[in-house]
C-alpha cells in the first residue's frame, strides 16, 4: 500500500467517495419512503397517545380506534412493536390481544416494555423479548435490531 498522502491514495478516497454518493442517491427514494411511512406512524402514535390520555376514552373506544389504526396499516403493516403493558384504559396485554388478532398486524414481532417484567405464561408467546423499564435507549434498540435480524 502506498503512503496515506500519495495521489494514488488521494484517489483511491476520491472514488470510495463517489461510489458512496451513487449508492446514496440510488437509495435516496427508499430513505424519502421510509421518512414517509415514519412521519405517517408518528402522526398515528400521535393519535393513539392523545385517545389513551384521555379521561373519557372507554376501551371500546379505543379498541375501535386501535382497529381503525391497524387497518391503515395493511400495506405498511409495522415490522416491529414495542408494546408498554402499563397503559391506562388499554393495558400493553390487551392492546398485544388486539394486535395478534388483526390480521394486518398479526405477524408483526412485539416486545414488551414492562416495569414489573411479569407476563402470564399462555401470552409470552406473543413476545419476542421483554425489555424492563426504564432501559437506555440502546437497549431498547438492541431489542428491535435483534427482533427485525439485523
């Protein structure tokens, strides 16, 4: 290998650099999708948070709007859930319930975000990990790369 300062090595970042550049602009509408569909389940988090801070929201109120949400999440169904089981009205089992047995979502991967790290062993099956709280943020990652394989 020649010297970190050699035009040979100059060029040699040059061109790593524009391949780096082809592949990002290559990528570039699947990045401008995913912003998209993050903006899009944000907006619906928005939603549900509102519902669930609500004094007046019933179960079956919010089971509707849980239902109404998953619905327009056919085509885009989420991968991955992170699921607290604390919740007022709705509690993180019934919300996982709900989601097992819509079928845009039934194949999505939960992972219970829980406080006492107790789940009733016929519904562990539900789960793909259970991560206590409060974790890291790094942790909570980890779990959600390790539940989508990478």
């Amino acid at each position: 290998m020649s010297s970190p300062y050699s035009l040979e090595h100059l060029a040699e970042i040059r061109n790593g650099a524009r391949r780096m550049v082809e592949r990002t602009r290559a990528h570039e509408g699947d990045l401008n999708n995913l912003v998209d569909m993050a903006e899009e389940a944000a907006r619906q988090a928005t939603a549900l948070s509102v519902a669930l801070t609500r004094r007046d929201t019933n179960a079956d109120g919010l089971g509707r709007l849980c239902s109404d949400q998953a619905r327009l999440s056919v085509e885009h169904g989420p991968d991955v859930i992170v699921m607290d089981l604390t919740m007022p009205v709705l509690n993180g089992l019934e919300a996982t319930r709900l989601i097992k047995a819509t079928q845009a979502t039934r194949e999505s991967r939960v992972i219970a975000y829980t406080g006492n790290g107790s789940i009733p062993p016929p519904l562990e099956r539900w789960f793909v990990a259970v991560v206590s709280k409060p974790s890291p943020p790094d942790i909570v990652l980890a779990a959600v790369q390790n539940a989508v394989g990478l």
